[in-house]
C-alpha cells in the first residue's frame, strides 16, 4: 500500500511544481504511442511546461500554436476527424516529442472493481483459441495502474502504457472489456480503445467526487480507513477517474457491486449518483453508461433465502431509470461458487449488444433482458407476465425453475412455474393464498432457466417491497438530534462482536432504527449512537472478546417510559474492543423525543451485566444480573439507592399504573405496590405455566379498572435452550394469571432466540412486535415480527390462528437486541371500545362505504382500504375529518365477488387505529365461462344478473387491443361469439368484460 502513496506523492512532485523537470514539454501518460484518440468529436491534447513556454503541435498536416499558462498547463484542441490511423503527433518546446501509430476510433472507460479487473490470463484455460486468433491491432488497452490518493491527481501510471492486442498481450486485457472491443470490432470495423481503470475489492464511494456525494454525508465524516484506505471515499475518483476528465468518450462501461452488496439498499441512491456524477465531471451530456449486474456466486442453497447480493442486483437495476443506460444481466455465466466468474465473453458480448443499440443506433437489436411486468393473483396461484421479451420466453433445460412464492407470513417456499405462453404461473400446495412471487432472487439461483428467444436471461425480481438483510445498514452519521415520529417503532441493533466482523475502535458499533408502523415496517432512518455525548465516555458496548461471537454486547433492552417521553439504553463506560467489563461503570442513556441524548448518569460495576434502565422524569430504575433492582437520579454518578435486593437476576421493567414491575428468568411476574424509592417489599405470583425463560413482557387492561390483566411474554426459553422460545399469553382470572396459549420455535422458526417485546391496543385487539436473535449458534438471522391479536380479551394464542409477520431481517453482522415505540408515544395500555363503526352495503354505482365516530378531537384524516381476502389490504381513498361523525364513500372499482374493508384512522399526534374489517359478497355476481377458442373466433357464456350493456375487449399479453366490441347482455345466460382478425398468431390472451358495475378478465390460449 505503500508504494501507491509514493507514486501519487512522486506525480504530485512532478506536475506541481516541486520537481524540477527543467522546463521540459511533458504529456500525461495516456497520450503516448499507440493512443487511440476518439473520432468524430474535436480532440483535446494538454501537457505541462514552464509557465509562458511556446508549444507547436503538428498533426494530421496541420500545426496548432499554444503556450504554457500561469501554472505551466497547455492544452490544444483539433478539429474532429472520422476513424483511421496510424498517425503521427509532433509537440515541440524546448524539448520535442514525437508520438507515433495514434488512431482515431471509440474509446470506452472500463471501471469498477476486480470482476472489470479481471484480465485474461485468469481465464487461459477457458479462452485458448480466443487468444491464439487475438491478435488485431485496432483492438487497445490501457492499463492504469492501481493507486489512490486525498488529492486530486493530474495523472496516472501505467506499467505498459498502450497496448495493441495480441497472444502476449492480451493477457493483460480486461476480459470483459476485450470482448466487448472485439465484439464492437467485428460489426463496425472502427478502433476500440479501452481505458481500463479498475481497482479490486472497492466500493462505489471511492469512485465518487465531492459533488457526487453531498448527499451522503456519512462518507464525508468517515475516519480514514487505515486497513483498507482504498475504500475510503473519494480517493479512486481523486487518482484514477479525476486524470481522465479531459478525454472525450464513446461510452462507459462498469463491472462492481460486490463491495456495496451490504448496503444494498443505499446503493439505489448511491449507484445513480455515481452516473450522475461521473456524467457531470466528464461534462459529455448524458454520456452512455453500460454496466454488469452481479453473477451468480457465493453457496448454491436449495431452499430460498434472503439475499444481499439479489437486493444489490435489485438496486442496480433500478438505475435503468436514468437516459442511455443499459444493464447485463449475468446471473447465469458463473458455473461455480467463485466470486470472480471466468466467463467474461458472455459478459462482454452483452454488453456489446447494448452498444449497439443504443450508441451505434441498431434500434431493431435486442439487448435487455426480460423482466418482470406484472402480477395477478388468481386463487391459489399467481401470474406473471414480463416485458421487454424479444421474440418471446423459452426454458433452457427441462421444467422451469428458479421461482419461490409467499403468502401473507412472508414465508417462501419452491413454488411450481409453468410458462404459458410468455405467462409464468406459479403456484405451491404449501401457500393457498400466496401474495407475492421472486425469481432468482439467491446469492448463486445457478438453476433459475427462463430466458428470451434471444438467449437474454430473465433478470431476477420479486413481486414484494418487504424489508431485506441491507434495510437497516447506516448511513447516517453517529449523533442523534433528529426528532422521533411518535407511533414508529425503535429497533436497537449491534455487531455481533465476533473479531472479524466488528466495527473498528473508531466506529460505533450500536444503532437506533426507526420504523412507521402502518402499513408495513419501512424504515424511516438508522441513527449510530455516539460515543462520546456530554461529556461523558459513553460506549454502549465494549467490542470484541476475541473467538466470542457475543462478547460483552449490548446487554441493555431499551424501553419507553410509562408517560411515552424517554427511551433508555444501558452501555459500558468503556472504549469499543475492550476485552473485560468487570470493573467498569454502567452509563445510562436518556432519549427524549427531539434525539437528544443524555448519558450523564452511571450505575456503579456491582449492578453486573446491565439489564434494563427505565425513566420517569429524572429518575431511573435499574436492574441488572448481580444486585436486585436500583434506583438513581439524571446526572448522578455511582450514587444508588437499592430498592429490592430480590429478584437478584433482573432481565427488564416496566411501569404499569404507577407501579413497577420486574420480568426476571425464572417464569414470574414481580410487582411492586408504587414506585419505589427506598427498599421496599415485592410481590410475586406463583410460577407462570409453561415459562420457562421470561426476558421481558407487555401488559395491558382488559376492563379498564386501572389493573394488569392481560400479558404477553417474549420467553427466550433460556440462553442455552433457545428452541424452547415461546410467544405466551396470560390473562388474570381471580387473581392468578391463567395461560391463553402461546407460538413457539416448533410452531415456526420464527420465534427463535425471542428476545424483546413491545405492543398496543388498537380498537379491541393487541399489535404485537418483537424482536429475535434467530439462531443461537451463529446469531443469524434476526428478525423484526408483527402480530395481531384480534380479540385480544377471549382469544388464545394459536399458531393456527394468529401467524407472526416478518417485518424485517437484520445483516448477518447484526443483531436485534431490542423493541420499543419512539420517545413520544402514548401507547394505549387499556384495551379501548371501537371509536369507529364501519358498514358496506352493495349498490348500482358499487358498494358504498358508511362510518360513524364516537369522538373527532383528535382524527386528522380516515384511510379507507380494501382486500381481495381479508390479509393483504391496499388504500383506495383517504378522507378529510369534516367533524360531522357520519361518513360515506362509493368504491367503484373494486366490484368482485369478494371484498374486504376497513379504516385506519390518522390521528392528530401521529397515532393510528385500525377498525374493525367488514366483508361484502355482491349478490347476482356476472360470471363468464369460455367455451371455445381457435384462430377465427372465442365462444363464451357469461351471465348476469340483469341486463346490461357491456364492453368487451380482446388484447394481447403485453396489453395491445387485438378486438374491442359493444355487446347487449340478458339477464341470465349469454352465449357470445368474438371473431378474431385473420393474422392473429398462436399464444395466450385476454378477455376483458365490463358489465354494469363489474369488471371481469379471463385468460385463453389460442393454438
């Protein structure tokens, strides 16, 4: 690494000044022998001497006349020129410089990371005959050497300068970048010269220019990466793009990902701004912009995953927005596990079709692959339909494959796919009501075989938006004060600790995570806690204990105080990667709802492993493993009251009613009579039937009499035993609490490693989510869970009838420690009376939607949604409070046979309920039945309840109108004969019916 740092210092030396290169004219690197120069635009040529030094420039039969500047910086300009060559460049000063065998042709900027950097050589075996006929002396390659800098640089090394291909060397080529030039080669007989400026193992924020990244201010504040200063950003864009900005291009081409692949989810705004940038610096407009989207590598694994490496395939994709850019899609060329696939001229060539289209014009040439257009649910399987197919899709090798499919549990399985046509239907006995479909979405889904007619893979996809391993890596800096938005959740997330994994000693390895609630876990933001805030050396953990993959983790769970104002988190008084905590204090943090942080407060070393910290105004509660359960005050400093010296384990408190209660390992509830500030008495049920490990619970009141009669406990089932885990539920009858059921780890393996707890009342029933360590050998995967108790006062809890929902999955380097609402939340504790009354009732114009409330003081606005089956609900309208507590609404366009629906009604300080869901089954629902269907016409049967004028339209699978016709329906039966025009071809199509109020599509298949 060294030697890079000289080599820029020794460039810095040459071209500023501080070396003395007596007056001599010099060039940059790139413009040396055997330059390929780009056509058709005018030609910039600069170079250094001393300041006001004469320059003659001959060239082509002509002689340009400059000098020197200021700053001993010349440049001249030639007049654009078509393709051709060899030609001879004469520059003269004080000294001449004579560059010989210069073309003119198409020069591309090959950049990325170590697949762009792979040359050749590495795959010898593989390309023998294409290296034996390699040689073509119109096909060049510039290799810029690795470097990088915190300066920008005027310009580069390079071992071999300009190279022409040929057995020798063309070894040292970029194999995706040679392909390609010989690909482009062959069809348009003009040089290729590719710039190749790759650096291994590098992330897209090395890469980017200031500008580039001004909205990511994270990597502005980025210590310098002293294990690997190629990553730091900005210093590769600084070294090896900065010295090319002057050279006109033809194009772009970008192999990387891997590097970013964790972060997957910021690489949606991350790789876009690199275009962007990149655009900008160049200053060529919207210069074409091809690049590789990740292969298939790391472990094949049969059953489906979460991925990083498909989301980062995700993200790349999403960068087609942007004008002239074009993605290769290579999930399929990797033949094993390896990281760096040798199969580059699959690469190469794809990219080339790209080219070709959209730089050389060849409009008529297929270069995307397939993706994903559409899905239908149609009962228990769901349709697919794709665009951008060419000629058509076809499965390469036997029955298709590569596709899972979900139902409302977000549980995927191997689906069965059928192609019909240019349809995939997909379906799988294990998911009845499935609600979302992905293809090929695997770190290698090397079986995945759809591809078009032009041998073009299916890009992978899913249907879904649900949370990803990469949603919760940050970005942000590590302060807090940003406010909270009250009703979200807070996920309190670490490393794992493991020695290899951890962040360094400058990096803080512990984060808050904000999440909205409805209608789904989306993430809002991931705050780093800091470690240094008022003056205290607050450190949340102390990271790593060397071969432990826990260490001393943030033992701490968070919680909210009864009033909704604090959220508090224990940490170590101790610097990150310490080995030991056993004399070190406890520092408690204090967060209140604007993000402002508080750790002026320790707890002294004999609290032992901190356990739970919770506030009321300046007080707080403690408790943890070794000396019962403690009471201090904000800013005291190892100055504590003992309150209770049993329970000596404390896991986590609560606060319910003015009374405190404790949850501790060994299957009890402890309570005590008020807030205690001195020691006082505890009360303890008996043992809690079937508890096992209790880590920490939620208490609500059923009746509303200000007494805790309903609980739900997350039980780890003990560290050692996290099999055992469990959901339960109890409910106090005659003073005992009674178990009401519970979900454990056997039920699903969801509940594994259950750790944390938090919940609410919502109209009658209970919203629940937790958290999970998952696997308690490697801590992965952990997971975010919902789940909704509906009739939280008379039900039992059932994995049969109450499915925990995954929210979201932590990085394998993270894990979920704790759940909570954000500091300003008032979460309602009793178990409240439906505020709202919804009733649908069928009509002409379509089923009409009333709605009564009790009390509008507080309603900011109603949300109306509506589902085909009662679990996955969408919004259709939302709707003002008018403050005149009756409401009505007509849904027009959801007039099937079934129709769910419900309300969510906003409330002025951000909380949300949810009413009770009505169904509507529309009575005389129009049905059609297809009766026959050939080249010349469709025959069908369609009954309605009344007569009716309908619209009947026929369209192909990409949507294109084949027939439209006005048809007079009977009340009863109808038999309808749709005749077909005379050039209709074989493949799937649809009907389309509109009848009075209903909307009816069906697929055929003409043969």
């Amino acid at each position: 690494m060294k030697s890079a740092r000289y080599i820029s210092l020794i460039l810095s030396l040459i071209f500023f000044g501080a070396y003395d290169a007596t007056s001599n004219i010099t060039l940059p690197r790139l413009i040396s022998n055997g330059v390929v120069l780009q056509r058709n635009v005018p030609i910039p040529v600069w170079g250094w001497a001393s300041a006001g030094e004469s320059v003659t420039l001959s060239f082509n039969g002509n002689t340009y006349n400059t000098s020197a500047n200021a700053n001993g910086k010349w440049e001249v300009s030639i007049p654009a020129m078509p393709s051709g060559g060899p030609y001879t460049m004469i520059i003269a000063g004080v000294n001449t410089i004579t560059l010989t065998d210069i073309l003119i042709g198409d020069v591309y900027f090959c950049s990325g990371q170590s697949n762009m950097a792979h040359v050749i050589s590495t795959s010898a075996s593989l390309y023998a005959n294409e290296i034996a006929t390699s040689t073509n002396s119109n096909i060049r390659h510039f290799k810029v050497s690795r470097t990088y800098s915190t300066t920008l640089q005027e310009d580069v090394s390079s071992v071999n300068g300009w190279q022409s291909a040929n057995p020798t060397t063309v070894l040292n080529f970029t194999a995706v970048g040679y392909f390609f030039a010989r690909d482009i080669y062959a069809r348009y007989n003009i040089p290729v010269g590719l710039i190749n400026s790759s650096y291994e193992g590098t992330p897209a924020q090395a890469w980017m220019s200031p500008d580039g990244l001004s909205n990511f201010p994270y990597y502005f504040s980025q210590a310098h990466n002293t294990t690997n200063p190629e990553w730091d950003p900005m210093v590769l864009y600084k070294a090896m793009v900065y010295p090319f900005l002057k050279q006109p291009l033809k194009g772009i081409l970008w192999y990387q990902g891997e590097s970013n692949r964790l972060k997957a989810y910021e690489y949606r705004q991350l790789f876009p701004a690199l275009i962007n940038d990149w655009r900008s610096k160049f200053n060529q407009g919207d210069i074409p912009f091809l690049f590789v989207q990740l292969a298939n590598y790391l472990a094949i694994k049969p059953e489906p995953q979460q991925s990083n490496v498909a989301e980062c395939r995700e993200a790349q994709s999403m960068a087609l927005y942007l004008p002239k850019t074009a993605m290769a899609v290579i999930h399929d060329t990797n033949t094993d596990t390896i990281t760096h696939p040798l199969n580059k001229k699959a690469v190469g060539e794809r990219l080339s079709l790209a080219a070709q289209n959209i730089i050389y014009g060849e409009t008529t040439v297929i270069y995307k692959s397939p993706s994903f257009n559409a899905a239908a649910i149609n009962g228990n399987k769901i349709s697919i339909s794709f665009k951008d197919i060419g000629t058509g899709l076809t499965i390469q090798g036997g029955a298709l494959k590569g596709f899972t499919i979900a139902g409302a549990d977000r549980r995927f399985v191997n689906a069965t796919a059928t192609l019909v046509g240019n349809v995939v239907e997909v379906s799988s006995p294990e998911t009845m009501k499935p609600v979302a479909v992905r293809y090929a979405w695997a770190d290698n889904p090397i079986t995945a075989n759809l591809y078009s007619n032009e041998d073009l893979p299916v890009n992978s996809f899913r249907t879904d938006n649900w949370s990803g391993l990469t949603y919760l890596v940050s970005t942000t800096p590590s302060s807090l004060t940003t406010p909270f938005i009250p009703g979200n959740l807070v996920v309190y997330r670490y490393s794992t600790g493991d020695a290899t994994k951890a962040l360094s000693s400058s990096t803080v390895p512990v984060f808050i995570d904000e999440f909205e609630t409805i209608p789904s876990a989306s993430p809002v933001k991931s705050l780093a806690l800091p470690t240094v805030t008022n003056g205290t050396n607050f450190r949340i953990t102390g990271l790593p204990k060397t071969g432990s993959p826990l260490a001393y983790a943030p033992e701490g769970i968070p919680a909210l105080s009864a009033n909704g104002q604090y959220l508090t988190l224990f940490g170590y008084d101790q610097s990150v990667g310490a080995f030991s905590t056993g004399s070190v204090n406890r520092v408690i943090a204090r967060i209140d709802a604007n993000g402002n942080i508080n750790s002026s407060t320790t707890v002294e070393s004999a609290l032992g492993q901190p356990r739970c910290a919770i506030a009321e105004g300046n007080n707080f509660w403690v408790a943890g493993n070794a000396t019962g359960i403690r009471l201090t005050s904000l800013g005291l400093t190892t100055t504590t009251t003992q309150v209770a010296a049993n329970p000596g384990a404390s896991r986590s408190l609560g606060v319910f009613n003015n009374k405190l209660y404790c949850f501790i390992g060994d299957g009890k509830l402890y309570n005590f009579n008020n807030l205690p500030q001195t020691t006082s008495s505890v009360n303890a049920t008996a043992s809690l039937a079937n508890a096992a490990g209790n880590n920490q619970s939620v208490l609500f009141d059923i009746n509303g009499d200000g007494t805790a009669d309903l609980m739900y406990m997350a039980d780890d089932g003990l560290v050692a035993t996290p099999q055992n885990a469990a959901l339960r539920k109890y409910v106090l009858v005659n003073g005992s609490w009674t178990a009401k059921g519970s979900i454990t780890a056997t039920d699903t393996a969801i509940i594994h490693g259950l750790k944390s707890i938090t919940g609410r009342a919502v109209n009658g029933s209970v919203e629940l989510y937790a958290v999970t360590w998952g696997n308690q050998t490697n801590f992965a995967p952990s997971m975010l869970f919902k789940l909704q108790d509906g009739n939280a006062a008379g039900s039992s809890l059932s994995i049969t009838t109450h499915k925990p929902e995954i929210l979201t999955v932590a990085d394998t380097n993270s894990m979920f420690r704790g759940v909570t609402f954000t500091p300003g939340t008032t979460v309602n504790i009793v178990l409240p009376l439906n505020e709202i009354r919804l009733f649908a009732t069928t009509s002409a114009s379509g089923i009409k939607l009333n709605w009564s409330v009790t009390d509008e003081n507080d309603i900011a606005r109603y949300e109306l949604q509506w589902s085909y089956d009662g679990v996955t609900f969408q919004t259709i309208s939302s709707q003002p409070n008018n403050n005149d507590r009756n409401y009505s609404w007509v849904d027009r366009d959801h007039n099937s046979k079934t129709n769910y629906y419900r309300i969510i009604t906003h409330k002025i300080d951000g909380g949300k309920t949810i009413s009770d869901v009505v169904l509507v089954n529309r009575k005389g629902f129009s049905s059609v039945k297809l009766f026959q269907a050939n080249s010349n016409s469709i025959i069908l049967e369609a009954k309605v309840p009344a007569a009716a004028n309908s619209f009947i339209t026929v369209t192909d699978i990409q949507g294109r109108i084949i027939v439209q016709q006005d048809q007079k329906m009977n009340i009863g039966k109808n038999n309808i004969e749709i005749l077909l025009p005379a050039a209709i071809s074989a493949g799937m199509y649809v009907v389309n019916f509109v009848i009075g109020d209903d909307k009816i599509s069906n697929k055929i298949m003409i043969r």
